[in-house]
C-alpha cells in the first residue's frame, strides 16, 4: 500500500503553498516511476498521475477563485480523459462568459502563472460557451478536445451548456467529422511516410500510435454518442474479440510512452535510439544473442502493436463510413463472393470457418478484380477472426499449396502478398514471415523492419515488369522480360531475410526455409535449387561489386564460376537491386547503378565465353518439352507427329528456346511438311519495330552468311542470333531483328512478316551465300560509345571458339558471316547478342574439313574481321 500523498496547506501562505505542490508533484512522479519498475498496472499509473494534478489544480483554483461566479475549471484533451503521462500536457479550458472574463482577467492570468510555476506547464484557454462552439465550429481538433470534457471545479452548470451547444445539428454532422478525422489522420500518416515502420517511431501521433486509438473513441463518440469504444461491443459495431486486441495494444503502447517519458525526462514522443537502448533495460528485456538484442525485442513489440493497430483502425474507419452510408446493392462474382461498391465481401462470413481455404480463395478472387479498393467490413472482421484456421493442417494441405502458388505466379502477386501481409494472413501462412514481422536490426543502415524491407524488395521486383521503371532501373526491365518464370524471383524476394533474428547465418537459414517451402509446394528441383541458391547468395553480387575490384578478370571469373550460369546471373541482379533499393531510400543510386550493371556485364560475357556451368538439364529439357507439347496439342498437332520431329531436335533447343518458341517452331515445320524446305517462319516480336525470325533447312556451307545477309538487304538489323543444328543436319536457327529503314513503312506487322518470309525464303533456295553485304560506317550517335575490339581465339571439344566484342552497327553480323564463308570456314554454333553499343559474339568454328583452325588461318581470320569492325 502507497504511503498518504502530502497535504495542500489551505491556509493563506502562497510560498507555503507553492512549496507543498511541488514537492506533491516530485514525491508523485517519483513514486509513479517506482510503480511503473515493478509492472504496476499503467492505466492505474495513468490515472493516479490526473488524479494527482487533479488535486493540486482544484486546490490552486479554490486559493484563487473561492466564491468567484460563472466560473468553471474543465479539463480537456487526455487529460479530460484521466489519462496523464508523466511528461504530458495538462490540458485546462477555464469557461467564462465574456463579462467574467473581463472582471476575472488579471486573476486568471495570475493562477495560470502560478500553476507553471510549481511545474505543471499546462495547456490553457479561456472561453465562454459561445466562443467554444464558434471556435469548434472552426476547428475539428477544438471540436475533438471538448469531446473529452472533464468537470474539476466550479459552475457545472456552465458545462453543461457547453455540452449541449456542442450537440448542435449543425457543429460536425457525423458524415462531415469522419471526414475530418480521416483527413486528419491521413495527414498525420503522411508526416511518417505513411508507415509505423519507421525505426525512431513516434509511439503517439505515427501510423499505429496511441492517437489512432484515440481518434477511433472520437469517432465512436460523435457517431454513436458511446462514451468509448468499449460501448460499441453490445451495438455489435466492434467485436468483443476486436475490443480485446485494440485494448491490449493501447495497454502496451501506453506502457512504451510512460517509459520513454521517463527515461528522456521530457515529453518526448519518438522512440529515438537515444533512449531504446535504455528502455528496453528498464522495461526489463535481455540480449537474447547477437541477432535478437533486448532493443530489437522491444521495437519487435511495439511494430506488431503498431501493425494491429492499424489493421483494426482501418477496419473500423471503414465501417463507420458503411454506417452513414445507403447500403450497395450487393453485385455477384461468384457463388461465395459479391461486390459492393470498391469492396470485396463474401455473400457468407461464416465461410472463412467451416472452409477455411476460402481464406485464400478470397485473395484469388481479389486478383482477378483489382480494381476493389477494400475488404468490406464484415468480411475483413471475419477474415480477423479466421486467421487461427490457418494451422498446421490448413499449410499441409495439398489444394491449399495449390492455391498459394497460383497467387505467387499471378501477375498481381506482390500486391496480393503486400494485402495478405498487413491483413496477418502471410505471417500465419508462413510462420517463418511471422517471427519476423516487425523485427527491426538496431543499426542506421536498415531504414525498415524486416517484413516491410521485405514487401519493399517484391514491390521493386514488380516495377521492374513495368516500363516507366526503366528510368530507375534500366537494365532491370530489361532482364525482367527475359525471366523464364517471375515467381522464382518473387519467392527469393520473400525469402531472402526471413531467417533474421534467429541467430547464426539468415543467409543459410533462409535457404533450408526456401528449399523446404519449394519442395512442400512441388516445384521441380531445377526451381528449388535456384530460389535456394538466390536466398543463399542474395548478398555476394553486392558485396562483389561493392568490395572487390570488378575490373581484375579474377575477380570477376571467380564471381561468375559461383553463379554458374546465365539465368542465375540474371535472377541474381534483379534480387540484389531489388534488395539495395528495398533498404533504404538513400541507398540506390547511379553509382550504384552502374556498379552492379558492370559487374552483370563482365559476369555474363565470361559465362558466354565458356565458364557457364549447366545444372538440371535433363529436368530443364524436360519441362519445356512438356509446356511446349501442351500447346502443340492444343492447337490439334498429332503427338506421333510431335515425338518424330523431336526426335530430331538436340537438347540445346530445349534449352535455348522457351517453349512457345519451339511450339511455334514445330507447328510451322509440320505445316510446311518436308517438301516445303526451307521452312522460314517470321512473326513480330514483343519489342515494338521487331520481328523473330526462324529458319530451318538442310546445313550446308554458307546458310548462315546467306540468311545474314539476306536480313541485311531488307534493311533489317539482327540484335540477337541463335544457331543450332539438328541430330539430323538440319538448322534450327533464330534471329531477332529491328528495322532500320523504311522499306516497309505503311505496312501492317502480319504484312512485314510475310514479306521478310517469302523473300529469305527465296534467297535460301538458291545456292551460295548469295550477293555480299555493304560496308556500313559506325553511326554517328555510336561514335560516342567506343567498345575496345576484342578478338580471342580459344580450343574446346576439337573446335575453335571465336570471341568477337566491338561496336554495333547495321549489317555487322552479315559482314562477319560473309567473312567466315570467304575463309572457308564452317560455323557449328553461334550465340550472337547485342547489349546498347555493345556486340559479344561467340562463335564454334572449324575448317572445310571439321577440324580446329590452325594458327595461319586464325591470324588471317583476324586481320580479316579487325578491318571489318574497325571500320569508322
């Protein structure tokens, strides 16, 4: 039991007075912060605090005002409320009708003084009922701190007018003060980047803080005319279980704020790093080990109170605006699922329970209808309250990995994470993304919590699909549109910190989670090895290129026999800059930029060149044999007839082509029939101005510097090349092309097609490489961008491979074809890319006679392409 505070003297000694209320005051707040150590209730702290300040104003006012008439002292803001920290505002309105604030001025500016003078620093103001509803009427937050009206002492029955007048139809209608208490608290959340995740979070005006709650009661108040949110339970506007969480967070935050104002001394509301440290000791935490300190503990539960804060805000802001609302007449999706207005609702909210795969079904259904803005109110309350139906059994469930893996592969995924994180369903599906939800690292490099660093990094990864992030990130969108399947990055994306705070490295922890979650999910071992593989090396791109010298060929050839291969490089990339932009705002830039951009380049040109490692094969032939099979057969080819073509086809094609490429390619031979020879199919291509070009036919010396220079005359630019040869001596050969002229202007994309089919078509029926190709100079706006000319010849597999990197330019591939076929000498493969100004070309070669070139004949090869492509 707490010793008797100290008497007031009530006699006419003002020193003695003064003396007595400051020493009230210290020996109150010194026996508060005892209190608050040993875990004392803090809303009984709270309340002891007013009930304090209580005593020490009215005794102030009675020495000052005995027998004064027509005053009334009222408390207001949080202190109406009976909440006081111990650094907070003391909140007074003095209620006077004009005359009595005329006679009473210098009497009451004497007591205010004397009031911050002991150290109570209140808020004040002076009004008399009229001036109150004017001054409410033009302002909502005046209009808000009278809600919270406390009588202290005198005229109550000033007070009561107060609260009539405040009752006037026209002072803040319902409909108008949700408005302003929506704009309000969007404004207030835009002041914190619209996040609680901030790491110095101000704990009572951020998104998720004690005014959210605050602002709910208002609400709660003025629409319903309750005294609190508790009072909204019996009207079945806020669940009894909604009450609880809201309630709990309120106790918990409201215990962090008594904190920090005691360890800073002052009423400070932001969780400033200056005082984590400190209160996280005093709120009795321990550093459990290196990754999981007592801070991170603390700022873990105070992000997770700020989350359910949020979610619940608004949940109820939402419904109070259904409340003042004509109900929509309900417009059906489907058997389970209706639209009203930008909502998405279930037709019955019990559905969540009794199957509780519709949790996720819902999330379908929100994918295919983007455009709904929200859960309706009843369906997010039930969604809330269905979230302990995902369990064990929910996650072992076969149709329910299904469904899951179908949001991931949806082109709308990371919205749909991003929903299924901030409504709790994704920390409960993957438990893993739960224990780090609201896990903050106690550093000034990560500007974000691990789960909202996490929802960053997807949402980088999804604007890289989208064109206006080509200013941003250039090379992004670039490889983006080349990714074999984008959910394999999105799942690393999730993946790549969920392992943080558990000790050891997340790095290797996060892998055996991915791989887990992968096979549990059915992806193919060759999928799981690479979003295993990215989770486990998300960071050695950029602590590569960020600490090591990428301009020594060691380094560079020590970093890409770790990455293996082309694709991995490419899904690499995308992660780490998804991942150094997702970490905070500052750290992307065009140095950066730039940095991991060399490092992709120097990486890819020594994977081509011969380093590239070639994992899962027989899966990875497998699989686009399959997909591309699929489509054959749904277009009504004959699987004899497939199997025999195939049969034919070397797994290069497999691997080189995706498979609506080697759908296309198939149906197009087996249409033409053997007699059709040569078969050349064109069609246009994704990229505007372009068109794919494919070619098959009997091999015979000199096709390719035909085909080349065929593409040349047509004035069409060959940016991509993909030579390869059947078992049987046939070419299955690609090229990407750009027009550079206009030779088909005013012609339809199918009519260009057509033409450059018929004519290359033609020009293959005749014998010989056909007329050579012109000399084209460098443009002028490539002039600017001198590639060094690199010429290397090296011998692998009884073959000579040819490295060519030099500038590009119109027709430089035909001049090159029409080179080697001068010098007699036979291309077996070619891998031909164009990256800006940037040609790398890789060619297998050997003599008339299948051999390796010998020395004369390279150097004369040499000679013969450095005159070529160094041509000005």
């Amino acid at each position: 039991m707490s010793a008797p505070e100290p008497e007031l003297p009530d006699d006419g000694d003002a020193g003695a007075w003064r003396q007595a209320a400051r020493r009230a005051l210290e020996d109150g707040a010194r026996r508060l912060a005892e209190a608050f150590d040993r875990e004392e209730d803090v809303d009984r702290l709270l309340a002891r605090r007013a009930k304090t300040v209580d005593r020490i104003v009215v005794s102030a006012w009675t020495r000052g005002f005995a027998g004064a008439p027509g005053l009334a002292l009222v408390a207001t803001g949080g202190y109406g409320r009976g909440e006081l920290f111990p650094y907070s505002d003391v909140d007074l309105l003095v209620l006077a009708e004009a005359e009595s604030q005329r006679d009473q001025r210098e009497a009451i500016e004497r007591w205010f003084a004397l009031l911050w003078d002991i150290g109570l620093a209140p808020g004040h103001a002076v009004r008399s009922v009229a001036q109150c509803a004017e001054a409410a009427r033009a302002d909502v937050t005046v209009a808000t701190s009278i809600l919270e009206a406390r009588p202290l002492v005198g005229d109550s029955a000033a007070l009561t007018r107060l609260l009539v007048a405040m009752r006037a139809p026209d002072l803040w209608p319902a409909e108008s003060f949700l408005e302003a208490k929506r704009a309000e608290w969007r404004g207030r959340h835009a002041r914190f980047n619209d996040t609680a995740y901030n790491l110095e979070p101000n704990i009572k005006d951020g998104p998720g803080g004690l005014r959210d709650i605050h602002a709910l009661g208002w609400l709660a108040k003025r629409l319903f005319g309750v005294r609190g949110l508790e009072d909204l339970v019996p009207l079945g506007v806020l669940g009894a279980d909604e009450f609880r969480v809201l309630d709990t967070h309120r106790r918990a935050l409201s215990r962090l704020r008594y904190g920090l104002h005691l360890v800073s001394g002052r009423r400070e509301e932001r969780l400033l790093f200056d005082y984590q440290k400190i209160l996280a000791s005093r709120l009795g935490l321990h550093d459990e080990h290196s990754e999981n300190l007592a801070v991170e503990q603390m700022m873990q539960g105070f992000f997770r109170s700020a989350a359910l804060v949020t979610r619940l805000g608004d949940r109820l802001l939402q419904r109070f605006d259904e409340s003042l609302r004509e109900t929509e007449a309900p417009v059906g999706i489907d058997a389970d699922f209706v639209r009203i207005g930008q909502s998405l609702a279930l037709r019955d909210a019990a559905l969540l329970q009794r199957r509780p795969i519709t949790i996720l079904r819902l999330f379908r259904v929100w994918q295919r209808y983007p455009e709904l803005a929200t859960l309706h109110s009843a369906t997010a309350r039930a969604l809330g309250e269905s979230l302990e139906c995902i369990d064990d059994a929910f996650r072992a469930s076969e149709e329910v990995r299904a469904l899951f893996l179908g949001l991931v592969r949806d082109r709308h995924a990371v919205p749909t994470l991003e929903r299924m994180a901030r409504l709790g369903v994704l920390g409960r599906y993957l438990p893993a993304f739960g224990r780090v939800t609201g896990r903050m690292q106690y550093d000034l490099f990560h500007a974000y919590t691990v789960d909202e660093h996490t929802l960053a990094v997807l949402r980088n990864i999804e604007g890289f699909s989208r064109p206006e992030s080509i200013e941003r990130f250039a090379l992004g969108h670039e490889l983006w549109q080349q990714l074999r399947k984008p959910e394999l990055l999105v799942l690393a994306g999730l993946f790549h910190d969920i392992a943080k705070g558990r000790g050891g490295d997340h790095s290797e922890l996060g892998e055996a989670d991915a791989r887990a979650f992968c096979e549990a999910h059915g992806l193919s071992s060759s999928d799981t090895d690479l979003v295993a593989w990215l989770v486990r090396q998300h960071l050695i791109m950029s602590t590569t290129a960020q600490r090591k010298d990428i301009s020594d060929p060691d380094v560079v050839a020590a970093f890409a026999r770790e990455v293996g291969e082309r694709e991995r490089l490419d899904y690499l990339y995308l992660l780490t800059v998804a991942d150094i932009a997702g970490t905070s705002p500052k750290l992307w830039n065009t140095w950066k930029d730039r940095l991991m951009a060399d490092l992709h380049a120097a990486t890819r040109f020594a994977l081509r060149r011969g380093l590239a490692q070639r994992a899962h094969i027989a899966e990875r032939v497998a699989e686009v044999r399959e997909a591309a099979r699929s489509r054959l057969l749904d277009e009504g080819l004959d699987e004899a007839a497939i199997d025999a073509l195939w049969a034919d086809f070397p797994d290069d094609s497999f691997l080189r082509y995706r498979p609506e490429q080697i759908a296309w390619q198939a149906h197009g031979i087996v249409e033409a029939g053997r007699g059709g020879l040569p078969v050349v199919l064109v069609r246009p291509h994704a990229r505007a101005g372009a068109l794919e070009v494919f070619v098959y036919s009997p091999d015979r010396d000199g096709l390719f510097a035909s085909a080349a220079a065929t593409l040349d005359r047509l004035g069409l630019s060959i940016v991509d090349a993909r030579i390869v040869t059947s078992l049987g001596g046939m070419t299955l050969d690609t090229f990407q092309v750009l027009e550079t002229d206009a030779a088909f202007e005013g012609m339809a994309a199918p009519q260009r097609a057509a033409a450059v089919a018929r004519t290359l078509r033609e020009s293959l029926r005749v014998p010989g490489p056909g007329r050579p190709p012109a000399r084209r100079a460098l443009p002028r706006r490539l002039r600017h961008f001198r590639v060094p000319v690199q010429i290397e010849f090296s011998e692998t597999g009884g073959r000579t491979q040819l490295t060519l990197v030099c500038n590009d330019r119109s027709g430089l591939l035909a001049q090159v074809a029409a080179i080697l076929h001068a010098h007699r000498i036979r291309v077996h493969d070619a891998r031909i890319a164009t990256f800006g100004e940037r040609v790398e070309d890789f060619f297998e070669l050997s003599d008339a006679g299948n051999r390796p070139l010998g020395a004369a004949q390279c150097a004369a090869l040499d000679a013969a392409l450095r005159e070529c492509v160094e041509l000005a």
